[in-house]
C-alpha cells in the first residue's frame, strides 16, 4: 500500500504528471478505490487487492506515538499531499528568468510576477 502510494506520489517526476491531494488521501485512507494495477521491472500492484483490504495506511501511522502526536503526523501528511499537488503542477511548465518551470524544458515560457 505505502509503494503504491509512493509510486504515485513519485509520478509527478517520472512522468511529468500532476498528481492530487485527494488521490493522495484516499489511498492513505484506503477510500474511493483510490488503487490501480502497477506493473514495473520492480513494482507489482493489484490495485483491487488493496482497495478491498480493508487496511489503512492512516491506521499505522506513529502508532506508537500519543494520540496527539499521531494527529500531528496525519495532519503533516495532509499538508504534504496538497504541497505535492501544487508542486505538481508546473512539472511541465517552461524555464526562463524568474519563471516557475522545469530546468531544461524552454517551452512554454510563463513569467511570474
């Protein structure tokens, strides 16, 4: 489950793709059959095994922390999720100065302000 999770998390840069929070969420909670096959040279995921496994990464996360400390660490991960999404977004985006984007992609030059 958590290399399924980090598989996705890690599209972003392998595949130039935005990922989201919310995806990211769902597979943390194990809601919405957030799992997809993945098969790889080193990866081999049935995404219907994990969606109906009933297990939840949040479950296990500092279990062995306080109470307050495990809500800190999932609160953490939220955060992480959405910070991952909005950085996601510009993994296509041109280079140029003072631009947001991606080193070596000189397409699609956006200047920020």
């Amino acid at each position: 489950m958590f290399q399924a999770l980090n598989y996705y998390m890690g599209s972003s840069v392998r595949d130039t793709a935005q990922v989201s929070a919310a995806t990211m969420a769902n597979m943390y909670t194990n809601t919405g059959s957030p799992f997809k096959d993945i098969s790889t040279s080193t990866i081999n995921i049935k995404g219907a095994d994990l969606n109906g496994s009933g297990v939840q990464l949040k479950d296990v996360t500092a279990s062995s922390k306080t109470t307050a400390e495990k809500e800190a660490a999932q609160a953490y991960l939220a955060t992480s999720f959405a910070s991952l999404e909005t950085a996601s977004k510009s993994v296509k985006a041109g280079c140029c100065q003072r631009c947001c984007g991606q080193i070596g992609n000189l397409s699609g030059r956006r200047k920020r302000n």
